[in-house]
C-alpha cells in the first residue's frame, strides 16, 4: 500500500474510533467527566500488545467509575489510533489536548511514543506509556511530560547479559524485524549486552510482512552461536521466526524480548511444540500476590475469552490505576500540568506485574517507574506453546 493511501487509512481509522468513543473534537468533559486520552494501534506492527494493554486499561475504568469515580466524578476514554505509524501521532495527541484530556495512555509503539515527546512538553499535558520499554521516552531532552511504566529495554539488557554469563552462552546470534520501534529498542538494547560481555556472532532483519525468513536463518545458523535472541515486536513474524529455528536449530537456547509471551492469540500459530524451552523477558511471576488477583478479576469479566495474564494487561491496569491515584491527589478539579506534578510525587506504587515486592515511583528527574530489576521476570513456554514455569538457570533480584 502506498504511504498516502496507508496514512488516510490511518486518519479514517482514528475518525471511526473517535466517533464510537462519542469524543470526535470539540470539549468531551460534558456532564464534568474527566477525560483520559489514549493513543493505541489497532492495525499496525504494535497491534496486538495495545489490543492487550487494552483489556486491562478497560477493566480499571470499569473498576474506578462503579466506585463512584474520582471525587464523584467519572473518567472518559478519549482514544484514537495511529495505526502504528509513529508520524500520525502528534496530530492526534493535538486533538486528544483539544478534546481537554488532562493525561494520555501512549498504548501504541515505542516510536510513537518518542515522536510526541515534544507535544506533551509544549501542551503541559503527561503522557504515560503502559507498556513501551525504550528508556529515551522518558529521558531528556523533552521529556518533562512522559513517562514509561516497565523497566527500559536497557534493564532488560542487562538482565539477559548476566543471564547468559550465568548460563555460559557468550556468542549470541540475533534475529529482528526492520519496524521503527524495534531500530530504536535494538540501539539500546544489544550494546548493553555487549557491554555486558556477550558477542554478538550475527545480526539477521526480516521485514514486518515477511513469509519466509530461511535465508535468514541459515546465515544466522553459519555463525555457530550459544543461544539466539529473537528481538521483535512478536505477532505472526515472531512466530516465523520461532517456527524455523526450532526446524534449523533444535536443540540451540532461543531467547526473546517480552512481546511473544503477551501475545495469547499468536501461541496457536506456532507448530505444535514450537515454543517448548523458550525463555523471554515476561513481567509476570505467579508469585505476586497482585498478578493472582487480577488473573481472577481478569477471569470473572472476559469468561472463556481470558487466555493468561500477560504484562501488558498487567500493566494497562495499572496505568490507570496509577491516573486516578495521581488525580485524586492533584484534585478532581485539577489542570494537567497539576497532574502532572502530582505524578512526580508518586512512591512505592504497587505493580500488579513482575516479581513479589516489585514497585513504581516517579520524580522530577525519574520518569521510569520501575524500583529494580524485578520487574522482569524471565519465563519459558511449555511444550504446549504457553507460558510456564520461570526459567530455573537465573532470575533478577529485586535489590
């Protein structure tokens, strides 16, 4: 598809959501709701973790508004759509600001994220990322108005070096897809594994709409890694990716970033007991009494829809949570920049994802939430192709 024809795909997918969220220009804060942006990805590379924030940010409004709200007064989603595409973003973070949203949910890509750093920071409004993971979100310059939640992909980094000193791999092969998002996380994240001690042997890209990617791992293969680390936004080209390693390397380590594990409807298309044995950098431990509870709150709302609880639900959840709590104590009434200075007052928030004791807090010159490493937990799949137990050889500390 053509950039333009791809772009006003976008603006009419936006039109279309806006127009069901009944906040398409105009003030939305009629009857005194306070109005919560969002900006998600319902058909770009980024689609299915935002489907997933999504279940979980669903389920907090419902819990906050059947509570009686804030001060009486309820929240109203305001959310558009990028599509994925990170261009879009600041003109639609310009019409959630125009239909008085007094904080934004970045539920879309990293890139995205990034891109509207200047526009939050102009318009004195935050902007809050559940489930991205690029530390330069939340670092200068411009950013004063956004924040990320989880720990930064150079966390995880860190965690997967020490991972693979323990497990004694030292040449790694890497495999990624070529979406912005993923340039950016990749910039941060394989220099901190080399710093860490880890050769990097090869470094095979496959596009977004790839249908066969055997080129690519035979000369992965020729490298003769320890292990492989699959680096991708997830969705049916992790799935490819995961499908011809198990067939060309069987018995080699595979590794992951976060997104296949958050993935519930991308588990099936793997061939059966394609994912047995895969470690990835999952957020949720069955020991956090917080993730149990929403498994079962998550259970008793969805029915059979409900497959596992995934990270980015958890985190979706909590980001909500996290608004009302920096609202109340700004004041129902309060003006975004008054929010804003609330959040970076914020300790010791309690995460419902990673390990027991994982908590958040803000500040003026800490805007990534994360209190220590464990908030990753790293977890394998089953031979099933679901997740299963946390991954024996080494685990994060929360000190």
């Amino acid at each position: 598809m053509a950039v333009g024809t791809r772009s006003l795909g976008v603006s009419l997918a936006a039109a279309v959501l806006c127009l069901s969220a009944g906040a398409c220009g105009g003030s939305s804060g009629d009857g005194g709701d306070i109005v919560v942006g969002m900006i998600e990805d319902t058909a770009g590379g980024t689609a299915a973790t935002s489907a997933e924030a999504t279940r979980g940010i669903e389920l907090a409004l419902s819990e906050i508004n059947d509570g009686g709200g804030i001060d009486g007064k309820k929240l109203k989603l305001v959310r558009y759509s990028d599509g994925g595409e990170p261009s879009q973003s600041p003109a639609l973070v310009r019409k959630l600001v125009n239909a008085k949203a007094r904080i934004i949910l970045m539920n879309s890509g990293s890139a995205s994220a990034a891109q509207v750093k200047p526009i939050v920071q102009q318009e004195h409004v935050a902007a809050i990322s559940p489930t991205n993971i690029l530390g330069a979100i939340a670092q200068p310059p411009n950013n004063g108005y956004s924040y990320i939640l989880a720990n930064p992909v150079t966390d995880v980094g860190t965690v997967y070096g020490a991972a693979f000193a323990k497990a004694g791999y030292k040449r790694v092969a890497v495999l990624t897809d070529d979406s912005p998002t993923m340039a950016g996380l990749n910039d941060a994240l394989l220099p901190t594994l080399e710093k860490a001690g880890v050769e990097l042997v090869a470094k095979e890209k496959a596009p977004l709409n790839a249908t066969d990617v055997t080129t690519q791992v035979s000369r992965l293969s020729r490298s003769k890694p320890d292990a492989v680390l699959v680096s991708s936004l997830g969705g049916q080209l992790e799935v490819l990716f995961q499908n011809a390693l198990k067939q060309a390397l069987p018995d080699k380590p595979r590794f992951s970033l976060a997104s296949i594990g958050n993935q519930p409807e991308t588990w099936a298309l793997a061939k059966p007991g394609t994912l047995d044995g895969l470690v990835y950098a999952s957020a949720i431990s069955s020991q956090n009494t917080r993730s149990n509870d929403l498994i079962a709150k998550l259970k008793a709302r969805n029915g059979d829809k409900f497959k596992a609880l995934t990270a980015f639900s958890a985190q979706g959840y909590d980001s909500v949570h996290l608004i009302a709590k920096v609202i109340k104590d700004a004041g129902a009434d309060a003006d975004s920049k008054a929010i804003n200075e609330a959040l970076q007052k914020v300790t010791k928030f309690e995460a419902s994802f990673g390990g027991t004791g994982f908590t958040m807090s803000f500040g003026p010159d800490k805007h990534m939430g994360s209190d220590g490493l464990c908030g990753i937990v790293l977890r394998t799949f089953d031979a099933q192709n679901r997740p299963g137990q946390n991954w024996a050889t080494y685990q994060p500390s929360c000190g």
